[in-house]
C-alpha cells in the first residue's frame, strides 16, 4: 500500500502552508499530491505550481469535475501537465452535484453515467493523439454539417497512458468506474465497510471488462490527526462530516448522506441532514456519531494509526491518501511523518 496526501480546495485557509506540506510529502517518500475543486480554484493551477516545485511525487487532480470542461479540454490538460511535471500526472474525474453542475456551469445533471463513459472515452482517444471523432448521446465531434474537421493533439504527454480515475461513491457509479478507469477516488471510506460499500462495486465492473483487480488503484481521502486524545481529535472533523453528509447537495440528491445510510447510519444520516438544511449547522455537527468519524478518519497515537492502516490494506486500498490535520504548519507536518512512521510500524512501506 501506497501513501499520499490531499491538499483539498485552494482557499480553505491554509493556502500558505500547502507547498511545505506537499514538499515534505515529496521528501518522504508519498507517492502522489491531489487537489480539489468545487467553484473557487481550480485543480490544474495548484497541481502545475506543485510540480513545479516538487521532484518526485506525482501530482492528481481529486477532481476535475466533467461538467466545467469539454472532454477534449481535459485531454489537453492532461498531456501538458503530464508533459511539463516529467510524466507525474494522473487524471482524477467526476460529475461533481447537482447543485454545482447546474448552478455554476449550466450544465444539466442528467445522465451522469452514461456523460461519464462518453467523456472518458473522448479523453482517452484524444490522448492517443489520433485524429479524434466521436458519435454519442452526449457528444458529437466534429459536429456534423458544419466546417469541423477531425483534428488530433498536438503535445505529446511523456507517457503513453496518464493513469485515469474517477470519484465514485455510489454503486453503479462504482462498477462503471471498475470498468473504465484505473483507479476509483474514495471518499468516507471505512475499513469496516468498504468491501461492502465499494469493493464489491468496483469487482464486478472489473470483471464485466473481462479484468481483474490486479493493477486498478483503490485510492480513498482520510483526514488523519494525531494524538492520545481520538475522542478530541474526532471532533476536530464534526463540521466537515456535517457539511458532506448533510449539506452536500440537496434531500433527494447527497451521495454522502445516502453512503453513511449504507454504513449502517440511517437514522442518525437523516437527523444530520434535516438540522444542516434547516440552518441548525451547530446542532448537525453535534448529530455526528462520534464511531462514523473515528471510521472514516486515522485519529490518534502513531500505533493505533498503524492499525488502522493495516485494516485498510486489508480491505482492498492499494493508495491511502492522507489529509494532514492541523493548525499550524508544524501540526501538518508532524501528521505527515506520523504517517510515514506509522506505515513502517505496520510493515506496509
């Protein structure tokens, strides 16, 4: 099992400290640096000003999210930063929500499976750099009947195949993602759940592919704060769990909320989200099982860590992405070496 870190959204407060968390993962050994966008900044500026500034690690987009760009676009974002980080890229997608997809780009959330395989699709065979055409319900290129013309890329990425994944949560979502992709992005995960959750899913995908699991990335986000205090340590995460699983879109449409339904939180997923919708963010937090964070996150002594990490491996992850917690810099950074630390006690590294 592998380790790597996400340095999440530009903007959410600890933009400063960023490059020296992600230039110490690189200098112990992580193996990958992702970034996140929603509507604020966007993931390729962050990933091409880490490469920049980093040696080894590779850097991933956790996501690009589909509907604010042509898949076309995409391919071309690959290949450069692929191009310009020396073949450190790797290509994270996804649909986003419905709030978002609509809301700020205008693009209808229908379909999304389907737009997903179509989009990877096109991704795909632009990167070939052959001269790319397509007919699909979503996207048709050229577009018939006007000057269009097939045209192919014109940068050569530095290897042959950037390793793809997608964010998937829910099953169907899930099995797609085993089918056409190299690696699934993971978030909530629990050791406990995730064969029953995800793994299961991403199998059966794999095997209607005529593939096996051999080589497919299984690569969830964990927050993971250390210290001897875990019942202090999980509160730290009460308004990010509150926010994802009962804010993160709307009642009929949470993928979060309807995965904690799935680990077994029906009733407590549902309070979570009427006191968060109703404005009572506070009272949401609170409503947080105290067991759904300690699942879903690595709280606690370097030893306990290093169990849990060993219950992950376990599990099915072949890449466990860390989200150093902390409030100053020398926190994040100590979380990071934990992490190192805590891999070795469980003979992972």
């Amino acid at each position: 099992m592998r380790l790597g870190i996400n340095l999440g959204y530009w903007g959410a407060g600890m933009d400063g400290d960023n490059l020296a968390v992600a230039q110490e993962a690189d200098r112990l050994g992580y193996d990958v640096c992702w970034a996140a966008e929603a509507y604020g900044s966007d993931a390729p500026t962050v990933l091409s000003w880490v490469a920049a500034q980093t040696e080894r690690i590779d850097v991933g987009s956790a996501i690009l999210q589909i509907p604010a760009r042509q898949p076309a676009m995409t391919a071309m974002t690959a290949a450069t930063l692929d191009s310009l980080s020396g073949g450190r890229f790797r290509l994270g997608l996804g649909v986003s929500g419905p709030q978002v997809s609509e809301g700020w780009y205008g693009v209808k959330f229908d379909k999304p499976l389907a737009r997903t395989r179509e989009y990877v699709e096109i991704v795909r065979k632009a990167m070939t750099r052959e001269r790319l055409s397509y007919e699909g319900e979503h996207w048709t290129l050229p577009l018939p009947d006007g000057p269009g013309k097939p045209i192919k890329l014109t940068v050569h990425p530095q290897r042959e195949h950037i390793p793809l994944y997608i964010a998937a949560i829910g099953p169907k979502n899930l099995e797609q993602t085993g089918e056409i992709a190299d690696g699934a992005l993971l978030i909530f995960p629990s050791a406990d759940h995730l064969e029953e959750t995800a793994i299961r899913y991403i199998r059966a995908g794999r095997e209607k592919a005529g593939l096996t699991m051999d080589g497919f990335d299984v690569c969830p986000t964990l927050p993971l704060a250390v210290g001897d205090d875990v019942t202090g340590l999980a509160d730290m995460f009460r308004p990010y769990t509150a926010l994802y699983v009962g804010g993160m879109g709307s009642r009929k449409q949470n993928f979060y909320n309807q995965l904690a339904q799935r680990m077994g939180y029906e009733k407590e997923a549902a309070e979570i989200q009427d006191k968060y919708l109703s404005g009572d963010k506070a009272g949401a937090a609170a409503a947080v099982p105290h067991q759904l964070i300690d699942q879903t996150a690595l709280l606690g002594p370097v030893a306990r860590i290093a169990d849990r990490m060993t219950a992950y491996a376990a599990a099915g992850v072949t890449t466990l992405t860390l989200a150093p917690a902390g409030f100053t810099l020398d926190e994040r950074l100590a979380a990071l070496r934990a992490g190192t630390e805590a891999m070795e006690l469980a003979g992972l590294a």
